[in-house]
C-alpha cells in the first residue's frame, strides 16, 4: 500500500437547475490538490499551501472533520498529515468545501487499503459539509467522489444513483461576490405549491431521462427551475443577462450552479462552451464585477490520484 | 388502407405512486374493444354493446368527443361508425375514459392513413378525458397511446418521454366502491412542504433511473410518495391492509392506480403477482366489498389492432 498519495478533488455543481438537494455533477476544472501521508505519531496534522487562511485544526477544518470522522471508525488511529492546495475558491458554489472533505477522505481510503464504500465515504464527508455550512448535506460531495451526474434519490438512509449521461461541456462563471449558503437557503419559501412541484418534478424526471437517454434535446427542456431559481437569482446580479443571452446563443441549459453565486451552462460542444464564456465575461466586464471563468467537461471518475508511493 | 379496424385500448396506471400527473404505464388486461368503420353519411354514430348505459351523443361521449377534435382537423368530415365494448370499468381509476378516448383515435388515424403524430393524437384524446372528469389530463392517455412506461414532462406544450422498463408484473384489485376524480383532486393540499417535494423528486429521478438500468431494486425502493397517498389513501377502504400485507410478502411497490378506488402492486415474476392477488382477495373478501383483480403484465406497444379489412 502507499505511504503517500496525490490527488486532484473536482469542483462540482449540485443542484443542476431542477434537482434541488438531488441532483449534481464533477467538474474536470477547478480542482482542489491535496497530499495525504501516512505514519508518524497518531493524530491528524493539517497544513494549507494556499492563501484563503482557512483554519487548521482538523475539528474545524472541512477537510480534517472528514477525516477526523473516518478515523473514528478505525480500531486504532493511525497519523495523517494533509496537504491542501486550495484552488476551488471557497464561497463560489462549486462545492469548495465538498473538494477539500471528499477528496481528504478518498486519499485516506487509498492509504489504508479501501476498508470503505463509497457511501461509507460520502457519510465521513459530510461532517466536512456541516463544518462548513451548518448542514450535512451530499449533493456536491457524491459526484465529487463518483465523478459524473449522480442522483442522491434519499439522504436518511443514504441512496446514491450514478446516472449514465452523454459528453457535455460545461461553462462556468463565478462572480467573485459573497453569496452565503445559510443566506441562499434561508430565502426560500418552506411551502410550494403542487402546481409548481408537479412541474418541478416533470422537469427532474425528463433530466433524468435526457442524461440516460443521451438526449441533448431532452436535457435543455429539462433544465427549467420553476421553485429554486426564481428566488435565488435575486442574489446573483448579472445572472438574467448571463441566462438569457446563453440561451439565445445556443446552450442546452445552465443555472445557479449550488447555491451560487456561480452560473453554470451546460453545452454540446466546446465551441458553444467558449461562445459562453464570452458571453459570461462581457456582461460581468460591464457591471464592473471581478470574475473567473472556467471552460470545462464533465469529470467521469471522481477523485483522480496524481501520484503515491 | 382498411375501411374497418378492430383494436384493443389498454387499461392504464397513472402517477406510478411519486410520478404524480407525470407518470403512467399500460396493461395488458384489462382493455376497451373498439371497432371503427369509415364510410356513410359524413359525421360520427356510436354504439355502445355494453351495458354501463353511457351517453352515445358524441359530444358528451368521451370516445366521441376525442373523435370530433379529430374530424375537425380533416379537410373534409368522413363518415365513421364507431362500437365500444367497453370492458374496463368506468370509475375504477383504470383509465377507462382514456381507454375509450385513445383508441378511438388510434383507430381512426390508421383507417386515415396515418395523417397524425402521436402528440396529436393525445392531444384529441384529452377531449375525451375533459368531457369525462372535466380536466384535460394526458396521464393515462400517453400509455395508452405508446405502451409501456410514459413520462408527461410538461403539458404545455405537451412533452411526451417514453422510458424503457424492465419486465413488470402487475397486480390491480378494483373494490367496487366509488371515489369521484374530482374528490380526489379536491381533496388535496394546494401547497406541499418543500421538504416533502424534494423527497418526492428524489423518488421520481430515483424511478426513472430505476426503469431505464432495469434495477428492479432501485424501482422498488422509489416507490415511495409522502405528498398524495397520505391524503388519498383514506377515501379507500382496505388500502392501508393491501399496501402493508403486499410490502411484507415482496411486492416491489405500489399504490393507489390514478386517483383510486384500484390498488396495484409492480412484481418482478408472476408467483409474486398471484400471491399479490390472493392478498388483496383476502382483505376485501373480510371487509366484505365486492373487487375485481387482474394479474397482468406492462402493455408495451399500447392500443392494438385486432382485425382490419
């Protein structure tokens, strides 16, 4: 087994449109870059080569609270020490805090010989989620550790479905404004109504079936949020300008990807990825908002080992 | 091209318990015998050889009416003789009315040489299904229409998705007691917890995903609804016996079949469909209310022609 292992934790979009708390998807870009050692005295040591001055005792940590839960699940605790080089910036919606969490806890798994599932490692995962945003929640930590589109079809217990789904290239923006998650979550209504859900619903299942079918037609209907997005955009300035202009321009789709303030657009070709992207790029030039931009596909394989040895 | 056509109209099963005005699927028993004749004097005469005493105007007709919608499309009015056996009873939550709708036009679109799409002809079929619960709903209609297992994802405009299945059998028990469409509509909360929602649309990506990987496990365990059974299921008598005895002796699922009074129950072989069918005898037999039940199987190529000359 190895000592020491590198990895690559992919950025993700949960959500996507319709799927509220179900649905989400692997970025091949950004990424989150950590190193995993094991041996020396036992206990979890956390080191951050980046400059978000994210805390680093691991019961605060997002990484280290993941990895602190799978350790409690060992017979005896080994030492660890971690590596993070944050390149997912925290508070984007690409599911930062799920990198750093799911990719410590895939690293740790590797170390020690795979002793856990899958869904074992989206439950010690989540303890990372909840450090971070108070809610233990799965939708970017599943296709973060599964790559692709996955389903969580149920939290309690855990149900997770990986979803077979045809190339797609995805543009993503992120407007560098603060958009809390608890503020996003809080602004929803905690009622809707059936009409709306039943068109919600339709809308899932022809995702669903759009991305299993290889149906582009099907998955640009498909994307339509008649619940979520309505109210959360309120928060993202731009984002009617981005969305509409995309649409125009040809995209399948796209949305708050998480609970934003990144804006995502899903496309059959990278041609149409970069006509976004500059799309993107001139209605945020124009309101004066700093902004990064990313060109990318869909990651099928999750967390990717760079090296061990 | 035939002047006389023969067909059986399938009975269906709306909503699939979380697919709530979205999902449906036809079977194989029971089903409507039409025969269509074209000729005569230009205009529509219905003849009923059944005896539930139905209007035979064809505008209070449901066949009838799904039959004008389509006769004032044409160029010019031809003459047809239309005579329903109908076998599927009215009221059973079986989707008679729609049985009746669909196949009439089914059958007048093959003695026409095909002139329309199968979108089209649901959308006459809905004329049928207003005149019979005053609601223009295309849940069982599609089935009935296509075969197998349909996705509604949007009825404006109308977005018909087929989805593949695996090999289902199904138990339906019918107790003779009647519930109105319009109650049961009536009766529901015109807003759902968003809570509640998000659990139903995990179910219904979670059945849709389940029906196209053919994993009768997943399907098994999407067969869950927390927003319209709750509520519906206390207008029928014994639902909470059949569902509960049918659970516990290995039913994949089920529910209420569209908006009740029938009960069906998904099966992945034939033994569990008949064991199915001895239980539901069993809980009407000691109510003492009087039940029909089928043992059947998914329909997959819906109406279908018997004879034509």
């Amino acid at each position: 087994m190895p000592r020491r292992i590198k990895i690559a934790a992919p950025a993700t979009v949960a959500n996507l449109v319709c799927g509220f708390d179900i649905l989400g998807l692997a970025l091949e870009d950004p990424v989150d870059i950590m190193e995993l050692e094991i041996g020396g005295a036992p206990g979890l040591r956390i080191r951050h080569i980046d400059d978000y001055g994210l805390p680093l005792e691991p019961e605060r940590n997002v990484a280290g609270a993941a990895l602190l839960a799978l350790m409690e699940e060992l017979p005896e605790i080994p030492g660890f020490t971690l590596t993070v080089d944050k390149r997912i910036k925290p508070g984007s919606g690409l599911g930062s805090s799920a990198a750093s969490s799911a990719g410590a806890v895939v690293a740790a798994n590797i170390l020690l010989g795979k002793p856990f599932s899958g869904p074992d490692l989206v439950r010690f995962a989540m303890n990372g989620e909840k450090v971070a945003s108070g809610v233990k929640h799965a939708d970017n930590i599943t296709p973060c550790i599964y790559g692709g589109v996955t389903l969580i079809r149920a939290i309690h217990p855990l149900d997770i479905v990986q979803l077979e789904a045809p190339p797609l290239h995805v543009t993503v923006v992120h407007p560098q404004i603060e958009v809390r998650t608890s503020d996003a979550r809080q602004i929803l209504r905690k009622e809707v109504q059936l009409k709306q859900a039943i068109r919600q619903w339709g809308n899932i299942a022809g995702l669903v079936a759009g991305f299993m079918k290889g149906d582009y037609d099907l998955i640009g209907r498909s994307l339509e949020d008649v619940i979520i997005e309505p109210v959360r955009s309120i928060l993202i300035p731009g984002f009617n300008d981005v969305k509409q202009q995309c649409m125009e321009a040809g995209a399948l789709g796209g949305g708050i990807s998480g609970s934003g303030p990144s804006i995502f657009m899903l496309n059959r070709d990278e041609e149409k990825a970069h006509l976004m992207a500059d799309i993107m790029r001139d209605v945020y030039s124009r309101i004066g908002i700093d902004h990064r931009i990313h060109v990318t596909r869909v990651n099928t394989e999750g967390v990717r080992i760079l090296e061990q040895d």
